[in-house]
C-alpha cells in the first residue's frame, strides 16, 4: 500500500514551514472527526450522507499523496450514491493508513 508523505503540502509550502505546521495541525484536527463521521453514517446505512463524508475525505487523501487511494475513494464516493459498498474495505485500510501516519507528525 502507498505511504501518505508531505510532498504537496512542502511543494504548494514554497518553503514557508509555519504553513506547513499549520496545514499539518488543521488535518490533525479535522481528519479524526470526519473519520468518525463517515463511520457513522456508514454504520446507519444513510450512504449518501457516508458519500458526502467521502468526498471530504479524499482531499486530505489527495493533499497526503495518496493518488491510488484518492482514486479508491472517488470510485467509492460514486459507487456509495449507487448503495453498493463493495470498496468499504479499501477505504477503510486507507483511513488506518492515513491514522498511522499522522500520528507519526
């Protein structure tokens, strides 16, 4: 599986590290609770609203370097406003991934 690095957040940084401490900090702080969201949602079956929670996510996907997984979650986001749940897994692995890693920053 790929590793979520900080590639994008230090090339759209130019350099300026107090932005990427702050970038850093507001996924730190978002991340866990659009996690818990999504479970939510996921676990009460309202598969539109888990969609919605998707999409979120694979920004912070997308912003952590993630491409393979970023483009799991839009197949995903599409297949969930159908009601099929066939990916769940594979995203739920790039959320553990993604909850490894930040707590490694």
């Amino acid at each position: 599986m790929e590793q979520p690095n900080l590639s994008y957040i230090h090339s759209m940084s130019g350099g300026d590290t107090a932005f990427e401490q702050k970038l850093i900090a507001i996924i730190k702080n978002e991340f866990p609770e659009e996690k818990a969201t999504y479970y939510e949602n996921f676990n009460a079956g309202n598969f539109k609203m888990t969609a919605d929670n998707v999409h979120k996510l694979k920004h912070k996907i997308s912003i952590l370097g993630l491409e393979k997984s970023y483009d799991i979650a839009v197949a995903f986001e599409n297949n969930l406003l159908d009601g099929n749940t066939d990916l769940s897994d594979a995203f739920e692995s790039i959320l553990n991934n993604i909850t490894n890693y930040l707590t490694t920053l």
